[in-house]
C-alpha cells in the first residue's frame, strides 16, 4: 500500500494510470470483435502507420497526437477499403502498409533529427512521453470511443458475427466496419506513447483472448476483456516501477501471465 502511495505521489504516474486504463479498456473492447473477425493484426500495421506520422511530426516540430490521428484513421479506412473491394487480402495490405510506414519513419528520422529518445519512445513506449495537453486529448477521445461503442453495442455485435444477415436487416454494415476501424485508429494512437508501436497490439488482442478461454458469449467476453485489461495495465505498472522495467514490457508480460493462466483454468474446467 505505501508503495501506492509513493507512485501516486508522482504526477507522471497519476498521468500514465489514467489515459493507460482508459486506453487498455477501449483497446480489450474493440480487441474482441477484431479478433473474431480475424482482423486482429491491423493493431500492429496501424500502429507502423502511428510510427511514421509520429517520426514525421518530430521532424516538423509539428504536435505529434495532432497529426498522427488523422493519418492513422485514413490508414484504417484505406485498409478497410481494400479488403472489402478485394483488391488485396487484408493480411497482405495489413502487411505491405506496416512496412512502408515503418521505412518511411525510419527514413524521416535519419535524415532529421536523427534517431532521438523522442521518436524512439514511441516504438517501445515511454510514460514520460506524454505532456498534460496529451493526457487531456488521450482522456477526451477515450471517453468518446468508450460511448460510441456503448451506444453502438448492438450493431458491432451484428457486424462482428454475421455481416450478410446484418446486412439483410438493415444494418449499415460498412458504416459500422469503418466506424470500428476509426475507433481503433484512434486507440492505436493514444496508446503508442505508452505502450510504443512494438507492443501496443498487445492491448488488443491478450485480453479478447484469455477472456474467450472462460466466457462464451459475447457480452460476457466483453465485459471480462475490459476488466482484465484494466487489472493487467495496472498490474504491470506496479511491476515497472517496483522493479524498474520498461512499463510497456511489463503490461504486456502480465498479459501474457493472465493468458496462460486463463488458459490452464480453462484446460482444468475440461477435464472435470
């Protein structure tokens, strides 16, 4: 407990508790329907994209939250686009477009600034990272992202099983498809100074997946995905500053603790 008290005693750490908690909820919520459609990896080829736009807004001394988002949200309509023209499959655009950004954030950076601790904190992570003006945006869009979802509830639980018979009821399947691209986008983004562009797809898919190893429907790994992940990052935080390691690589080892955990529960509940 006192130790607690003495991070709380830190106004960076109170920072990173609250944008990363509501960050990690946001992320294990639309993490379940990305994992169900099998569109689980667009975490990690939107977060190549953050990268790039990230390095290219260091190098202009541009705000870096401010140019990254809507770079990032025309990233996911793109990809979003091409799988559903078929114009290319999603892993392979997925792909092509996490290397590009990568190269051209890389590219950026060497022939700038160089490879500064700034640019370099958002591809593994640092709490430091992030300012109060960031901390107000991250908090804000959080909190829209958690209400569109809330709110949307029914039509992303259509879309996420069954996009034809969405369809034939009604449903604006494409408009839900984009929208849960953009909110994820916008996750992806508000995360990297946290948890950097190696790891933060780790917030989407660990919690969907542990949560499917106990709960079958989807409510139920809804709920447990967002409690989970909120427990995980904080977990992980205590971890980091008790023992000094980086909090992003620590988040995610407990993650995967949980997951492992989740799993031999769920390997015992079988053989009873």
């Amino acid at each position: 407990m006192e130790m607690i008290i003495e991070m709380m005693s830190y106004s960076f750490m109170v920072r990173a508790f609250i944008v990363g908690i509501l960050v990690s909820v946001c992320a294990a919520l639309l993490g379940v329907s990305l994992v169900l459609k099998q569109y689980s990896m667009i975490g990690d080829g939107l977060s190549h994209v953050s990268y790039g736009a990230l390095s290219i807004a260091v190098a202009c001394g541009v705000a870096p939250l401010k140019l990254s988002i809507p770079i990032v949200v025309i990233a996911a309509f793109v990809l979003l686009r091409m799988n559903e023209n078929g114009a290319m499959k999603s892993d392979a655009a997925i792909a092509a477009m996490s290397a590009s950004a990568l190269a051209i954030g890389v590219t950026v950076t060497a022939l700038t600034t160089g490879m500064t601790t700034d640019v370099c904190s958002y591809m593994f992570g640092s709490i430091l990272a992030m300012s109060g003006e960031d901390v107000v945006l991250s908090v804000i869009l959080s909190i829209v992202v958690l209400l569109m979802y809330i709110f949307c509830y029914h039509y992303i639980f259509a879309v996420t099983f069954d996009e034809s018979f969405a369809r034939a009821t009604g449903v604006k399947v494409s408009f839900f498809n984009t929208m849960l691209s953009v909110l994820t986008a916008v996750t992806i983004v508000l995360g990297m100074q946290m948890m950097g562009a190696m790891l933060i797809s780790s917030l989407i898919i660990f919690p969907a997946l542990s949560s499917m190893r106990l709960f079958k429907s989807f409510k139920g790994v809804i709920i447990s995905s967002g409690i989970l992940a909120a427990v995980c990052f904080c977990i992980g935080m205590i971890v980091s500053y008790n023992y000094s390691t980086p909090a992003g690589a620590s988040v995610v080892l407990v993650n995967m603790c949980m997951f492992i955990l989740f799993l031999i529960i769920q390997k015992v509940k079988v053989l009873k």
